[in-house]
C-alpha cells in the first residue's frame, strides 16, 4: 500500500511539472534542451539562453491567467484604434497640414473630424488603462514601469521630432535630422539600462545573499544560478529594439506630405505588430523580477535607493522578535522601533547585546549578520529573520 502510494504520488508529481503547473521548479530543475557548447563552446551562452526561455515559458503557464493578458489587449485594440482610420479617412487624407499644434481654438488637434477625434481620445484611455493595468498587477516593479512609460514618450517624441524635419528619415537624412533620434534614445538607454535593469540587478544580488544565505558554497552558487536574469536582460533589448521600430513606423506613416501613399498601409501593420511584440516584451520585462522575488525583497530598488528608504520608512514599525526562517522558532535577533536589527553576542559567558556589523560593547568582539537558530542549528543571515512571507523561492 505505502509504494502504491508513493509510485502515485511520484506520478503526479511528474504530470504537474511535464504540465509546467509547479510554481516552485527552479531552473537548476530544468535540463538545456539544446547541448550546443558541447561541440562550440563559444555557442555555451545559447544553451543558457534556451534554458531559459524554457523555464520561464513552464514558469509563464502556470502564474499567468486571463488577468495578466488583459492589459495586453488593452495595448493591442489601443495601437489599432490610433493607427487606422477605421472610416473616418483621417490619417489616408494626410489631414489639413496647415494646422498644428493641440492648444488654442486654431489647434490642428481641434480641427480633425468627429470619427478621428473619438478614435484618438479612445486609443489615448485604453493605451494608458493598459499601462496602468500593468503597474496595479505587477506592484513591485511599479516604480520602474513608471520610467520606463516616460522613456516610450521620449522615444516616440524624439521620432516625431526627427520626422518632422525630415518626413522621409531616416533614408538620405542630414546630421540634423539623427538629432531627435538620438538624444530620445540616449535618454532610454539611461532609463532602461542605468536605473531599471541595475535596480533589478541589484535587487537579485540582495534577495540570493539574505533570502538564500547558507554555509556551503554549493548551495549559493545554485540559488544564484536559480535566479538568473540573462533571458530578461535580452527581453530588456529586444523591448527596445521593437520600441524604436514601433516609434519609427508610427511617425513615418504620417509624415509624408499628402495625399498619403496608398502602400504606407504596410508600414501601418508594421507599426501595431512591432508594437505588440515591444508589448509582450514589457510584460516579461515586469512580470519576472516579481516572480522570481515575491514580495520578500520590499521592492525593485537599487542599492542606494534601499539605504535610503530603509532610513526614512520608520513611521509604522514596531519591535519585532525574529523568527528561525527554517524552525519559525524565536531568534536572539531584535529589530527596533527604527528598524536596526541587534543580535546577542556569541562570545563564551558575554551576555552583549548590539547592531549587526559594530562591537559588542562589553567584550568588543564583532557582532555577526550570520546567526545560528538555538533550537535547529540552522544558520542563516539575520535579516531571514523577519520575512515571513511572499518568498517565491
């Protein structure tokens, strides 16, 4: 009966994960479905990269539902809405190029027709609804999403600009012309890369060394392998690249003088399929950090970011006793009303009481950020102590 019961669990064990509905299967878990370094160890990186986009396409099927395909929709009935006319012969007209501008009665925005008016203000709610959507389902990367939205401004901006006084750029364009192109995409790559890719990078490297400290090496190696971001920072570029192409396609098929081509249709269909694409990418670029993280590393933050708001956030805490992360039994770590952690010292017949990382003040021997638990022997980094929940891993 006990290996009947155990040949069935095992088989269900195995049918949960071949159906990739295990939210808990590391990567270490996953076998490369590609051995390409074997032959070419130069080709090593791809192996990793397959890997990956196994894992994370086993880990997408069982975490995303309908809820996190909503804000896609949205996106993509957002791109058509503001990319056809749909009837209202607006954007095929090439409109009336004498006006511009969208403030004042004389405004070319106010002196559109009725059907490209409405398309435009819905195309405007539901673009941003899905953004929003975005940010309310993805908390922890809220921050970051915000300036990753201004860097998709800056970049269609920056499109606009180098259309406007070039409607055929980039194809035989002045040095004047790469101007608006550029500066909009320096200022991206700074958002994208220097604040949002090193907040998340960043923010990896501290949840692996407090959530998964451990004495053998082995382990740490492993759990740094289990949260590897290789295949997010290629969605990170590919969203960029899609991006720029959107822009592009956007501002080109309406910067012609009119009447407007008839087979600018294609760059139209180009416009809303790379930007469905740059779309999909955001939602990994926003879903992954969170899922590989929960809700144990407080936020998406660089390290200075950290220091700071863990310096300023003091307004609602308590005393709090730690907890053994292995046992749940109580710890000799205390957190305080402002939220420095102390811990006894672990010197024979000292009964020293101090900050993690200072001297112990009646033996002056260094206070350790690694604890060992009183009751299991386990040892861990003090800061296990006081996470109790939302730890995907």
């Amino acid at each position: 009966m006990k290996e009947s019961r155990a040949v069935q669990s095992s088989t269900a064990k195995e049918g949960v994960q071949r159906h990739g509905a295990d939210v808990n299967t590391r990567l270490t878990d996953v076998s490369p479905p590609t051995n390409f370094g074997e032959k070419f160890p130069y080709l090593s990186t791809l192996d990793k990269l397959t890997r990956q986009v196994l894992f994370n396409y086993r880990s997408a099927r069982s975490s995303l539902g309908f809820t996190h395909m909503a804000p896609f929709l949205l996106a993509v009935i957002g791109l058509i809405l503001g990319s056809w006319d749909l009837g209202s012969g607006e954007l095929s007209s090439g409109g009336d190029y004498n006006r511009g501008g969208i403030f004042g009665s004389e405004s070319g925005f106010l002196h559109v027709s009725g059907g490209a008016l409405i398309l435009s203000f819905l195309s405007l709610i539901i673009t941003m609804a899905s953004y929003l959507l975005l940010m309310a389902i993805f908390p922890l990367m809220r921050e970051n999403m915000i300036y990753l939205v201004f860097g998709i401004l800056t970049v269609e901006y920056g499109q606009i600009a180098s259309h406007a006084s070039d409607p055929y750029f980039p194809f035989g364009s002045g040095i004047t012309s790469w101007v608006g192109f550029t500066v909009s995409n320096l200022i991206m790559l700074f958002i994208a890369i220097g604040v949002v890719r090193r907040s998340v990078m960043e923010t990896r490297d501290f949840h692996v060394d407090v959530m998964h400290m451990h004495p053998d090496p082995r382990k740490m190696r492993a759990a740094k392998e289990d949260h590897s971001l290789l295949l997010w920072n290629f969605s990170l570029v590919l969203w960029l690249i899609f991006l720029n192409l959107s822009a592009w396609a956007g501002a080109h098929s309406i910067a012609r003088p009119p009447p407007i081509a008839g087979d600018l249709g294609g760059i139209v269909i180009m416009h809303i399929a790379t930007g469905t694409l740059a779309f999909l990418f955001l939602i990994h670029v926003a879903w992954y950090p969170q899922f590989m993280m929960g809700n144990s590393s407080g936020g998406i933050q660089s390290r200075l970011a950290r220091i700071l708001s863990e310096g300023q956030d003091t307004s609602d805490r308590v005393a709090e006793v730690g907890k053994c992360p292995n046992c749940g039994v109580s710890s000799a770590a205390l957190r305080d009303e402002e939220g420095v952690v102390s811990v006894v010292c672990l010197s024979e017949e000292c009964e020293g009481r101090g900050e993690i990382g200072s001297a112990c003040p009646i033996c002056s021997e260094n206070l350790n950020a690694v604890i060992a638990c009183g009751s299991c022997g386990t040892k861990s980094h003090v800061e296990t102590h006081f996470y109790t929940e939302g730890e995907l891993w």
